[in-house]
C-alpha cells in the first residue's frame, strides 16, 4: 500500500512552483502564522489529513520563514496503514529559496530520515541520510526549490492574464536525491461547491508518469484558488488501484481574504 499523505505532496506541492514562470514582480501572498489543513480521501474513505504551516526562524543568525508539512492517516486506514510524516522548510524571505530542508517520515513501517541544504550560488544540494549516516551532493537547476518550498515560491509569483488555455509549462525541483521535471497544463476557470461556499479556481492538468501510482499519464487534476492567495481547493488523482481526493478543510491567518460566493 502506497501513503496517500506522501502521493498528495508530492503531486501538489512541486505542481504549485510553475505559476514562478508569469511574473517578475514578488506580491508577498503570504505572512507568518498561515495554516492551511487537507483532508485526503482514498476511494470514499477518510483516509488522511495533511497541514501546513508558516513561523519566522533564523538559520545561522539569518531571519528566514519556517514552513511545517505534517501528515498522518486516520480511521480504519491508519489501523491497516500507520503514516505519521513530517516535513520541514526553512526558506529565504526575500527571494524565497530553499536553506535547509527535512524529510522525517513513517509509513507502515517504512522510515526515512534525511535534511538536505541547498547551496544556490554553487547549484549543489548536500543530502543528509540521517538513518544511513551517509552524505551525498548533487548538482540542481537554477531557482530549484524543495518539496514544501515551492508552494510559498508560487504564491510571490502568481500569473494574472499571461497564463493561455491549454498551454503547458515545465518546473524543476530537487526531492529524494533527484532532480524532477514537471509538466503541468492550464484547463481554464472553474467554480467548486466547498464547505466555505463557491469558490472561484482556476484549474490544472499536471502530465504525471504512468507507474505504480498511477494510471496514465493525465491522472491528476488540481483546483486553485482564483485570487492572490492562490489556495490548493481540491485535487483528484486516479491511482492504479483506486483514486484519492484532497480538499481544504481547514485555513486561518492568510493574508487575503478568501474569494467566496454564497448565492
């Protein structure tokens, strides 16, 4: 059994950096003390929840944002399927990249503990496997950022009219010591019936590989909000076996008010 609260990151998080290609201009979308909580459905089961959230820390005396990732499964699948994982960013606040980065995760058994800290100016990543007690370097692409990192990075660099239909665009990153090459298309605007009410979104077709995970290649489908928050709503993958859901449940603290129509 796959972890759905690792598949939900690893779709959404990295999908959100390609909106950095639309603008030059930083909007600062966000502030200290954003919270954002996901409930994560497998098939018509509640089977997770996954949360993030923003604090203000100091990396070698350096002021930087601290974002939190934490998910676990609950219910019946948390009885089959323990997944308790906690993710970890310390980012820049003026440019919005990546320092230091921590994976520190259980899923049914399975565990896996590294940091890794990015050195920009020389395009490299140092991997700590702290289970294995090993240290790697690997070369990265210019503006990679990590797992959680790129959700912050999207939201300082939001398109407005310069985003096409049907047009695709490529993002990189660097997660568990590779780098990755995403591709995303854009489907066009629609409005999603949520627990807040109406919420205007646009909407997003990510080109994932067709594996173990999932079923072709134009599985996933993933909603945001259409404003200056640029808030994950909804996404829907179809695995091999079985699909998962994923919707805000929860938020508080952001720094623009929530685009909602109630009639």
């Amino acid at each position: 059994m796959i972890s759905y609260v690792k598949t939900f990151l690893i779709i959404l998080i990295p999908l959100l950096n390609i909106f950095s290609c639309f603008s030059q201009e930083s909007k600062s979308s966000f502030k200290e003390g954003e919270w954002f909580e996901f409930r994560i459905y497998y098939g018509i089961f509640n089977a997770s929840y996954a949360s993030l959230e923003l604090s203000k820390d100091t990396i070698s005396k350096i002021p930087v944002f601290h974002a939190k990732g934490y998910g676990k499964t609950t219910g019946l699948a948390r009885l089959f399927f323990k997944v308790e994982d906690y993710y970890d960013s310390y980012f820049s606040i003026e440019k919005t990249q990546p320092i230091l980065f921590k994976r520190n995760i259980y899923e049914g058994g399975y565990t896996k503990n590294v940091e890794i800290l990015f050195e920009h100016q020389k395009e490299i990543a140092e991997v700590y496997n702290k289970k294995k007690g090993t240290r790697n370097k690997f070369q990265i692409k210019e503006n990679t950022q990590d797992l959680i990192s790129a959700f912050y990075y999207l939201r300082n660099f939001y398109p407005d009219e310069f985003i096409k239909l049907n047009q695709s665009f490529s993002i990189d990153m660097f997660f568990d010591n590779e780098n990755y090459v995403f591709k995303l298309k854009y489907l066009g605007k629609e409005t999603l019936e949520t627990k807040f009410g109406k919420i205007p979104c646009l909407k997003f077709r990510p080109i994932v590989q067709a594996d173990r995970i999932f079923r072709e290649q134009e599985s996933v489908t993933l909603w945001l909000s259409d404003d200056k928050n640029k808030v994950p709503i909804r996404l829907k993958a179809d695995l091999l076996i079985g699909s998962i859901k994923a919707d805000l449940e929860n938020y508080k603290n952001l720094k623009y008010p929530l685009i909602v129509n109630f009639n």
